[in-house]
C-alpha cells in the first residue's frame, strides 16, 4: 500500500497457515484464494493486491479504511470506469520502462538539432517514442476526467489519501504542458519537448500516477471479488477477541452447507469432534478463511460476521514432517504448538485452529498432550482457538477448563444402508466411531479373505524334488 506501515498493524501469518488456507498456492488444477479475488485490470494491480494479501491489517482502523474503500467502489462503479484503460497503463508503464534515447537540451537551439539527429539516424526509437507519449498523455487525459467527476466528492477511507495525491501530482506547472486533446498531429518538435517533460523533468511523476493507479486497482480487485462472489462486509467491534458468525460457508464449495461460528471470552475454546468426512476440516478451513478476508478489509463469505481484529492467525491443518531437516511429525506438530504458545506468551491477540493435533504419537500421550493444551489455552484472555479431535473422552475432563470450552460436533446419518454426511454443526460431542464401517463398506476386508492361502513348500515331511 503507499504507505506501508509498522509492523504491529500488520495481521502475523506463517508459511504453514498460508498454505493451510491455499492463499497463493493450491492442488493441481485448483485456484488459489489469491486467484479468487484477482479481479484486478492491470498486472501492477495484482501485484499490490498480493501484497496486500500477504500482509493484512491487524488494527481495527485500518481495516476499516480499506472497508469504507471497498464499499465506496462497490456502490460507485461508474466514477471507476473513468479510470485509464489497461492498454493505456500498460502503454505508458513500458514507455517509462523502456531505454531510448532522450533530447534533453534546455537551448531551444541545441534541442532542435538533437531533435534533428534522433529523426534522420534514430527512426525506431523515435517512433518507440511518440508511441510512448502518446499513451502517457492519454493516460494523463484520464485521470484529469476520473478526478473532477462530482461522484467523488463523498470519497472515503484508504481512498482519501490517494485521490488527494494524485490530484496533487497533476497539478505541477510542467503536468500543464501535457494537452487535454489528441496529440496524434503533433510534429517532431513538439513530441520530443513533451517527451522531455514526461521522461526527464517528471518522470518520477508519472511513475508515482502509475503507482496509484495500481493502489486503487487492487481496491477495485477486492470490491468487485465482493460482488462477484456475493460476500458481505464484517462488522468491526470493540474490546477482548471475539467472533460471531452466521450463514458461514466455504467460497470453494457449489453447494456450501452453512454453520455458525460463536467464539468469545466466555467461550474461548471450540471443541469440535465428529468422524471422518463429516465436515470438520472443512469447518476450520471455511473460518480461517472469512477471517483472513476480514482482517483483508473486504467481504466474507457468510450472512452475517462481527468480529474483534487479532493479531496473529495459525492454522495447523496439513502438517508434514521435514526429512532433510530431521523433523518428525510429532515434533513438527510439537513446533507448531510451540509458535502458538510463543504468540500467546508475548501478549499478542491469537487465532489458532488445530486440526487433530498430536496425530504423530500413541493414543496416551496424544490425549494427555491435548488434554494440557486445551487446558492453558481456554485460559488465555486475549485468545481464541478451534480444536478439533478424535479423543472424545476428553469430555470427561474439559470441566478443568473453568467452562471456556464449547463442545460441538459433526455427525452422519444412515439411509437406506449408507451413510449420508448432512455437514451441520451441532452442539455436544459426537460418539460416533466409522472408520471400521467406512472399511466394509468399501469391501476391503472382502477383498483381503479372497486372498488365496500362501502354500508352505518347505513344510516338515513334504517331499523334496532334486534337480
């Protein structure tokens, strides 16, 4: 963004929760969330939209700018189609880009024959040139037009700031000198004097034009990705981390099933458990992701979302170990516990999600480890966590947890023989157990006593045949 700012206002993410949350990286074939929202005009839009989406807002002001923004673009769309075409961008990006030769004598006399010399012994880099001018001017034209239209006046948030600047930068006493007509008619002289304007005396001008056309581009990007998938804007609160959420779906999914979300300080800890296939990945992911968009500053894919900003968010949802570097899976889940625990310890606001920790140990120890974890974690104030687990019997032990822990699960139905997954959240903890049904159910142990009886040639007594 132009001004980029500390550190602190910026939401902490990792590269495990980035690719958790498939933000620029997805499955073969698969779009990433980075693609989702990219409905940017320009390459150099994109390029400030990821950046943007590699570093979110953490602080409720910013977020907020960007929403008013994104909500100002969205309910204005026609000032914003007054904005220079791509072509005209991407015209005069490679025209400042580009190494040709410059007429930049200030003698009228000595300009006339530089001007002279390029034309009869430099044709192509002259024609490169007019070319290069000629876009630039229209762009320049443009942003004249966007600028005085009277739908800007009730111009809000991160926008402010950029409009102020840019009509600021138009207003220098040699920007005057680009003409608000087609120059297409111009002879040598005055081409290459305009020339001598745009690349030499304010270049860094219309390099700073292109820049914040490239700012409100990647705003654009993210109201329209608002539009285009139907989301809705999060209300920003007040006071300790809390979220509150309705309608909540994935923006994957074409046919989402959609649940609630209710973490507060009462309630600190979700519990959630349920078989395999019953939705509690999905679950996980789909949260993460309304609130990575939320901290983005633009729409969530849910009906209703109110939340208090964080500054940290992990998901532990695919883990690996790290063979090279000698890294186990446990001790990979352990590292990753530890930079949630290290997050928490310095003070900061965390959202952790973790999905079936403590997979890479036996049955006990993964139960007493997320039986101690669930019990520190649901006493920190300024943390919210989703905890998913097949240990159900934690049950009869999260009374520790002072009731900061919610318990809620996924569960599947049997018709007509088969299971049918309804992916609704409720409230309680699910005892249902399918991993041997889901096994006969696919006949794998059908196909394993098919197996013919290994026959034994060296059996005592048998006989032996001699070559």
């Amino acid at each position: 963004m132009t001004d980029r700012c500390a550190p602190d206002e910026i939401l902490g993410l990792d590269s495990n929760t980035f690719k958790d949350l498939e933000i620029f990286e997805a499955g073969a074939g698969q779009a990433s969330l980075f693609d989702f929202c990219n409905q940017s005009r320009t390459e150099g839009g994109a390029a400030v939209l990821r950046r943007r989406m590699e570093q979110p807002w953490s602080t409720a002001v910013r977020i907020r700018s960007t929403q008013e923004s994104v909500t100002f673009i969205a309910t204005h769309p026609q000032v914003f189609s007054k904005l220079p075409s791509a072509y005209v961008i991407v015209s005069t990006e490679a025209y400042m880009r580009e190494i040709l030769p410059a007429v930049d004598y200030r003698n009228p006399l000595e300009f006339a024959l530089g001007a002279l010399q390029m034309w009869t012994n430099q044709d192509s880099h002259y024609f490169s040139i007019v070319r290069g001018v000629q876009a630039t001017a229209r762009m320049i034209r443009a942003l004249r037009a966007f600028l005085v239209q009277p739908g800007l006046a009730s111009l809000r948030g991160e926008l402010v700031p950029l409009i102020r600047e840019m009509r600021s930068l138009l207003r220098r006493p040699h920007m005057a000198r680009v003409p608000d007509q087609e120059i297409g008619h111009w002879g040598m002289w005055r081409m290459l004097r305009l020339d001598q304007v745009l690349r030499t005396q304010e270049k860094n001008t219309v390099t700073r034009l292109l820049e914040l056309v490239y700012e409100i581009d990647a705003l654009f990007a993210i109201a329209e990705a608002t539009r285009k998938h139907g989301f809705n804007m999060p209300v920003i609160e007040q006071g300790l981390p809390r979220v509150d959420v309705e309608g909540l779906v994935h923006p994957y999914l074409e046919r989402p099933v959609a649940n609630p979300v209710a973490l507060n300080q009462d309630q600190r800890v979700l519990f959630l458990t349920g078989p395999n296939m019953a939705g509690k990945t999905t679950y996980l992911r789909a949260f993460a992701t309304a609130l990575y968009l939320a901290q983005l500053g633009m729409g969530v894919p849910a009906t209703s979302f109110r939340f208090v900003p964080v500054q940290w968010l992990f998901s532990s949802i695919s883990l690996s170990d790290d063979l090279r570097q000698g890294v186990s899976y446990f001790r990979a889940e352990a590292l990753r516990v530890k930079a949630v625990a290290q997050a928490v310890t310095d003070g900061h606001k965390v959202v952790a999600l973790m999905d079936e920790p403590f997979k890479g140990t036996n049955v006990k120890d993964a139960f007493d480890a997320s039986l101690a974890i669930l019990e520190r974690l649901s006493a920190r104030e300024n943390c919210l966590f989703m905890f998913s687990s097949h240990h159900i019997e934690l049950r009869d032990h999260l009374h520790v947890a002072n009731g900061q822990v919610d318990c809620r699960y996924f569960e599947a139905e049997e018709t007509a023989g088969r299971l049918r997954f309804d992916y609704r959240l409720r409230s309680g903890i699910s005892e249902q157990r399918l991993g041997m049904r889901v096994l006969r159910e696919e006949g794998i142990f059908e196909l394993l006593d098919a197996l013919p009886t290994p026959v034994d040639n060296h059996t005592p007594g048998a006989a032996t045949v001699e070559s």
